[in-house]
C-alpha cells in the first residue's frame, strides 16, 4: 500500500488542531479526546506499517544515491579538466594574446611635404612599418601550423570542456528526475526531525515516530542518515561541478586561436593601405610644388618655377 504524503500531513494537523481545539463541556471534551486518540492510533498505525516504512526509507535512500552518484560525477568532472595541461594552455594563450595585441603606427603625415628628402624618410618609415606587419601575420600564422602543440592543446582542451560539461549535464538531469529532493522543509525530513519528536508530538506519539526515525536510520547507516542534507543547496555538487568547468576555462586558447584570421585579415589590409602610401607619397612633392608655382604665379602675375 502506497500512502501519499498528505496521509502523514493531515494526521499531523489533526493532531495539531485537534490538541489546542477549546473545549467548551464535558460532552466535547470526550469528544475530543476520542478524536485525538483516533488519530494517535491511525498515525501510530501508521508509523509502524511496512509500506510506509519502506516508502520512507525509498525517499532517503534515493537521495542519498543521488548525493553520492553526483558527488562520483562530479570527480570525474575534475579529472577530465586535469587531464588538459592548463599552464600550458595558458602560455600559449598568453603568446598569442601579445601577437594579438601588437600594434604597427601605420599613419603617415605626407601631404604637405615639399622635400623629397623628407619624403625618403617616410617612405622609409613606411615601408619598416609594413615589416613589422608582415613579421607579426608571420608569427600569428605560425600558431595555424597543422598539429603544433597550440593546435593539438587547443583542440584537447575543448574537447575536455565539453566533456566535463556533458557529466554536468548529467548531473542536473538526475536531480531534475528525482521527484521533491529532500529540503528541510520536505514533509520526510519534518515527520520525524529530533525538534519536532521532542516538541510538537504528544507522548502517545512518541514511541511510534521515534521507532520510524530509527528504522530510517537503521537501515540506511547514520552517517548516511546524516549526509543525506548535508552540503546545504549545493549537496547535489550542481554548483561544485559548474564553478570547476567554469575556473578551468579550457576553450581559451581555441577562442584566442579563432581570433587569428580576422587579425592576419586587418593586418594585410594595413599592408596594402601602407603600399598605396608609398605610391602616393612619391607624387606629393611634385604635386605640392606645382601647387605652390601657380599660386604664387597668379599673386605676382608671373610664371615662378620652385
């Protein structure tokens, strides 16, 4: 026979109501003690009935198997994110985040330049800077390189992250299938607390709860019995697991990885702006001389040749 919690809770509050009720006469008074030992004798009945035993036994044990099993979960959890070499991956990270953040002045001031001297020098300047952007592509693409070690770890680590996130999601499926995990407030957990045994139950009462309470601990073991709430909101290990694959960050170096082509990408761009510049600037002085000969010659009405 299965008795569903509300059997447990009306008896409670019978119990409850029926032992604080105001008696007004003789006749009510017996009716009322009639009541209160129904009731006592049905929850004592109760109590003691195999069916129920068992039934709450089967609620302890099933959160503590999952208590244990999560906390099992969550070990291999912390295994696979050790199984990646994080201060490796850190170090390439680190490498490639400097190629990332290497930055090449390519902003030349060449318009009014009238000196071809001057001109030399930075077209000069210019072509350094175009060095240095095609030093930096070549050592962003050195990190592409098929099978380097920032490859293969980059790889390793995402497969790691999502692994450890797969037993993650295991973990949050079995609490999610678990029917009302034990909380302090859970009627099971309320039914037979020490507090409650001692101060709401009336000595009727007692003997039939505590001998529940004790086959509960009896069969599941004490500190069983005890560690079935213990770990508080977090007993599960849902956030232990979470908080691991989140401090491990495992993807980093792939994501630091997939920046690279949109870096080389800019880069070459700033290559081919920098060559238009040198282009450019070799016709400036000519331009700006021509420029200056006919202003000049339209203010004092002749022809000047600079």
């Amino acid at each position: 026979m299965l008795i569903k919690h509300t059997t447990f809770q009306k008896a409670i509050c019978i119990d409850k109501f029926s032992s604080k009720a105001v008696i007004e006469n003789n006749s009510a008074l017996k009716e009322c003690k009639e009541s209160i030992e129904k009731v006592n004798k049905t929850f004592s009945t109760l109590c003691a009935e195999n069916s129920i035993q068992n039934y709450m036994v089967d609620i302890y044990r099933r959160n503590l198997d999952l208590v244990q099993n999560n906390a099992a979960i969550s070990q291999q959890i912390d295994e696979v994110l050790a199984s990646v070499d994080r201060k490796q991956i850190d170090a390439h990270s680190k490498s490639i985040d400097a190629v990332l953040a290497t930055q090449v002045d390519t902003q030349f001031d060449y318009s009014s330049v009238i000196d071809p001297a001057k001109i030399d020098k930075i077209v000069v300047d210019i072509k350094n800077a175009i060095d240095s952007l095609k030093l930096n592509i070549e050592k962003a693409k050195a990190f592409q390189a098929v099978e380097t070690p920032a490859i293969e770890l980059g790889k390793a680590g995402v497969n790691a992250d999502r692994q450890a996130k797969s037993l993650r999601d295991s973990m949050q499926s079995n609490v999610d299938a678990l029917d009302g995990p034990l909380a302090q407030d859970h009627f099971a957990v309320q039914i037979i607390d020490e507090t409650l045994i001692e101060d709401f139950y009336q000595k009727d009462l007692l003997a039939a709860v505590t001998a529940l309470r004790k086959h509960i601990v009896d069969t599941i073991g004490e500190a069983n019995f005890e560690g079935v709430l213990k770990g508080g909101d977090d007993r599960f290990s849902l956030k232990k697991g979470k908080d691991a694959i989140d401090k491990a960050n495992l993807t980093r170096l792939q994501s630091a990885l997939d920046k690279i082509p949109r870096y080389i990408e800019e880069l070459t761009e700033q290559i081919a702006s920098a060559e238009s510049d040198i282009n450019n600037a070799n016709e400036v002085p000519k331009q700006n001389a021509d420029a200056l000969s006919a202003e000049l010659g339209t203010k004092y009405g002749g022809a000047f040749v600079i």
